[in-house]
C-alpha cells in the first residue's frame, strides 16, 4: 500500500513535470525552427563553436525563404533588420538626447521651466534605457554570437535593477508630465500651488526613488546569469520561482503597472484637456470676435494649440511604440502562470522592443517639429559646437 501511494504521489509529479515540459515545448517551437535565425553553430576541428554571420544569414534567408511558415519569415527578417537598425538607432538616438539635455537645460525655447525639467527628466531616462537596454542588452544578442563570455559577468541581476528602473522613470515622467499640463490648463486653482519649480524638482525626485526601490525585486527573481535568447526574462531565474504564483503575480503587477496604468492615466488626462480646451475656446473664440471683427486671432488660442500639440505627440507616440512590447510581456507572464488566452509569435516580441527602443529618440524629432526655437538652438549646436560652447560660456 504505501508503495502503491509512492508510485501515484511519483506519478502525479511526473505528470506536473510533463504539463510544464509540454508548456516549455509550445513555447521553444519557434525556435527550434528558427535554426538560423537564432545563430546557428557550427563546430570546426577544434571542436569550438562559431555562429553563423550577417552574410551568412543572408544566404539562408534566400535560399530556405519560400519553405518556411510566414511568421518564420517575419521573424527571420526582422533578426536580420536589426543587425542594421540596432547600431544605427544607438547612434542617432545617444546625440539626440545628449543634445536635447543641454538645450532644454538652457531654458531658452520659450517654455516653462517647469515644462523644461520635465522635457529635460524625460530626455535623460531615455538616454539611460538606450545605455542600459539598447546598447548594453539588444545589440550584444545580436552581433555577439558566442554568449558564453556573458556567463563570466555575475551583473545580470543589477542589470535588471537599473534598466527596469530607468524604464519605470522613462514612462512615468511622461505621465507627470501629462498630469503637469492638465493642471495648468484645466485647474486654474491648483495652477498656481502645483505647476511651480519646486513641486516639479519633488515629484520627480518622487517618481525617481519609488522606481528604484519597486524594482529591487528583480535582483531577488532574477540570478546572475545572462539568458542567451533575451526574453522579456534576460537572465535566468530561479528555478523555484519560475512557476511560483506568488512571484508571478509580483511580475504580471509589474507589467500591469509599467505601461499598462501608465496607458490609462496618459489617455484619461488628454480626454479631460482635450474636453477643456474645446469648451474654453469656444468661449474665447465667441469673445474675441465680438470686441474685435477685423482680427479673430487670439495669442491665448495659438499658446493652447501648441501645448496640447506637443502634449498629444508626446503622449500618442509613447503609447503607440509601447503598446506592443506590453501586449506580449504580459501574456508572457499569463502564459507562465497557466493562463495563456491569444498565441503570440516570436516576431510580435522582437517587433514589440524595435518599436519600444524607437520611441527613445522620437522625442527629440517632436521638439524640432513643434517649436522653432529648439529648432534654431539645435542647428547651432549640431553646425557650430563651439560657437554655441563658447556663447554660452560668455553669456553665463
């Protein structure tokens, strides 16, 4: 009897045991199939390994193109864009925001100073994801093709802490910034106690300790390893809290919170600014050209339709290269906690980071489009560094 009790307690192991190995089947097929995409080793006579190329992809992806399934080919497209995208994008997007700090810093594009510490907060998050994320995670997986010199760096972990950090900084100055400019345009009670210098040194100061101290979990989830294939999981977690619900529902609150109440709070404040501004300036407008019939332009007016352009830019552009990223890091999570509802190929998650690093270094385009006088400080500064060094140096 007890050894009849044995064997089912064996059995009811074995089969949790072969419900996980099946979830972790569906789950590695795409990169089974994926041989090529994911480097591909072959072994030469010293019996060392050696990844295949960007050349050599190339090949195969012409060669074994037509045979594939068209998620394959989407996937194996996109692994080969970003041997050119990742690099080019470190490039332009490490100067832009380099250069966006120091002309924001100046305070001379005809902001306010508030609005100028929240634009210049913004800018240097995203110059910390790009250096934490982009440089330092995506580009190494993919042109470094032997890995296992990222096992002799114990840092995963503290890697995690400080990118995870400076995302959450990254996505929630842009929700301060959003609540900012609906408290100056719609609550002119509030205006002048919140939208002041000081109230915008102490939230971001705010906002930046409580993403520090909410990802410290991370050191504790994750080991010290680096995970080759660069999930949403970049290293290796422990095996006892892979599948442990309550470190699971920690991680998918995680997700749920950055960007996910971030997408929320973002669209609720542009609907109530938005609904503001159309009663306000109808009133205005109705005003205006009763006292004055030759002239029907209102410098007010022209004031609120450029902050509300630079506010919806900001605000749309951040949900739209966000959206995707989200959708997949959280049905990574269901999936690991046994409820995976939608089937999400390997493409939608390599799309999800291109179009999430992307939105780094969109910001600097928006301030060149919307306002002239970034617009001129930044031909200064990228034709006549010097000029513009040595002039400010005089002026200060």
């Amino acid at each position: 009897m007890y050894w009849n009790l044995a064997m089912m307690d064996w059995n009811n192991t074995t089969l949790d045991l072969n419900l996980r190995t099946n979830e972790w089947n569906v789950t590695t097929t795409d990169w089974n199939v994926l041989s090529m995409v994911e480097n591909v080793r072959t072994v030469d006579g010293n019996g060392k390994t050696l990844g295949r190329g960007f050349i050599e992809m190339l090949n195969s992806l012409s060669a074994t193109f037509d045979r594939k399934p068209l998620k394959i080919r989407i996937l194996m497209v996109l692994r080969i864009v970003q041997f050119i995208y990742y690099p080019i994008l470190a490039i332009v997007a490490v100067p832009a925001n380099v250069i966006t700090i120091v002309i924001l810093s100046q305070e001379k594009c005809g902001l306010s100073r508030c609005v100028s510490h929240y634009l210049v907060a913004m800018a240097i998050a995203d110059l910390l994801v790009i250096i934490f994320e982009l440089i330092l995670r995506h580009i190494p997986f993919v042109y470094l093709e032997e890995h296992h010199f990222l096992e002799g760096i114990p840092v995963c972990n503290i890697h995690a802490v400080l990118l995870y950090a400076a995302t959450d900084c990254s996505v929630w100055f842009t929700v301060t910034f959003t609540f900012d400019r609906f408290v100056a345009i719609c609550c002119p009670n509030l205006r002048s106690k919140y939208c002041k210098v000081k109230t915008t040194a102490m939230v971001l100061a705010t906002v930046t300790g409580l993403s520090c101290v909410k990802n410290i979990f991370w050191y504790f989830l994750f080991t010290h390893r680096y995970y080759i294939r660069s999930r949403p999981w970049f290293c290796w977690v422990k095996n006892e809290l892979k599948f442990s619900p309550v470190w699971g529902a920690i991680e998918f609150c995680h997700y749920v919170l950055t960007p996910g109440v971030a997408f929320i709070l973002i669209l609720l404040f542009n609907v109530l600014t938005v609904r503001h501004i159309a009663v306000t300036s109808r009133s205005r407008r109705r005003l205006h050209q009763q006292s004055n019939r030759k002239s029907a332009k209102d410098p007010v007016l022209k004031s609120r339709k450029n902050s509300i352009i630079l506010l919806f830019l900001i605000s749309g552009n951040f949900i739209l290269l966000w959206s995707v990223s989200m959708v997949y890091s959280i049905n990574w999570r269901m999936k690991h906690l046994g409820y995976e509802s939608v089937y999400l190929p390997l493409f939608v998650m390599d799309l999800g980071y291109m179009l999430q690093m992307l939105s780094c270094c969109t910001n600097t385009v928006i301030y060149v489009i919307t306002h002239p006088k970034f617009r001129e400080h930044w031909k200064n500064i990228v034709h006549y560094p010097f000029r513009f060094s040595n002039r400010h140096t005089t002026h200060e």
